[in-house]
C-alpha cells in the first residue's frame, strides 16, 4: 500500500480520482493509497481463497467478490476494499461516485503483507465493525501458514481463532461451509527468501 504525492484530497477528488483508475485506490484522513503491485503469493492465496469458496457455495445462494469490490465502511467513508468477501443472500448495493458499492458483506478477507498488517488488524478492522451485515474476518499470512479468525456473536463480541497446521480447518459461520488452511496456501511454497518457514511440501 502505497500513498500517492503528499496532497490533502478531498472525498470528491478522491472518487474523480478513483473512477479513472485503472488500480485500486483507497481514501483516508486526506491521502490517496494505491493498493495494486501484491506479491504473487498474495495473489495465489487471493485465487485459492476465491476458488474454494465459489465450490463450496455451489447450489446456495451465497456470493464471492474479488479485490475490485468495493466496499461501504460507514464510519470509514466513502469504501474500502477487501481482498475477497462474501455473503449469502441478496447482495445490496449503494452508488458512491457513481459506481455501485456492496454495503451488506458478511465476511471479508484480507491477505496479509507486510506493508498493511498493522492496518488489516488494527484500524481497518476497527471500521469495518461498523458494517451492520459484517459479522466474519479472516487475516491470511502470505509468509507462513497461519490465519486469524475473529466471529462475531449474538451479544455483539468477537470470538477469536487461530489456525497454524495445513491441516486445520476454519469453519466459516456465515457461508455454512469450511476451508482448510492446505486448500488456502495451494501451490504456495514457503522457500529461501523465508528461510524460517517451513515448506508446504
């Protein structure tokens, strides 16, 4: 995640910036951030975690959405955008510059990277909590196989799970379906330049 020229933006430029884009732009406090270039774990776990859960949901009527979504924060505005999300359900929509915006997502996904951890996990999470419908959050390391996962329950709380072994299996409440950690990381081996890592192999 990359911030543009050192500009205060207001939102409007932000969505006239954002419309003739031809990458992900996000918008806080001023600053513009392109959220393009990820590494190509980055996006082998983005194709795998899109993959496995378009067959899972075969035959419900439940709905993935890529990178490209975007996604209304109400307490973040005017969107955001998650690495993969998804509902069961009709999908809702509100136009923001224009363009149609997903404002009823009940999981969202993030794969994590070095530049936007402490983002995923802390502030972004923190506004994405303001979305009524969002009550699931799944944080992917691209380095090493380990997700987090955080439920929201009845009382409004947050229960808090973490996966390490391929073998896990993350079973997600909203989309009635689960995913294991060996179909997320497929075909992503953790070599040299991580040599602290073990390899999937």
């Amino acid at each position: 995640m990359t911030a543009l020229r050192k500009h205060k933006y207001t939102v409007e430029e932000y969505l006239e910036e954002d419309a003739k884009s031809e990458v992900r732009l996000e918008y806080w406090d001023g600053e513009i951030f392109d959220m393009s270039g990820v590494d190509p774990d980055h996006d082998q776990i983005e194709s795998n975690l899109n993959l496995y859960l378009r067959l899972k949901l075969q035959g419900k009527r439940c709905r993935t959405f890529l990178a490209n979504t975007r996604i209304k924060v109400p307490t973040l505005p005017p969107y955001r955008y998650g690495d993969i999300s998804a509902l069961c359900g009709e999908p809702q929509y509100e136009k923001i510059g224009g363009v149609r915006t997903l404002i009823n997502p009940a999981l969202i996904i993030e794969v994590l990277s070095e530049s936007t951890e402490a983002y995923d996990r802390g502030l972004k999470f923190t506004h994405y909590k303001s979305i009524p419908s969002f009550c699931e959050y799944l944080m992917v390391s691209q380095y090493e196989p380990h997700v987090t996962h955080l439920v929201k329950q009845a009382d409004g709380n947050w229960i808090h799970y973490e996966y390490n072994e391929l073998d896990a299996v993350v079973k997600l409440a909203s989309l009635d379906c689960e995913l294991t950690l060996r179909e997320i990381y497929e075909e992503v081996a953790f070599g040299p330049s991580h040599p602290h890592l073990r390899s999937l192999e």
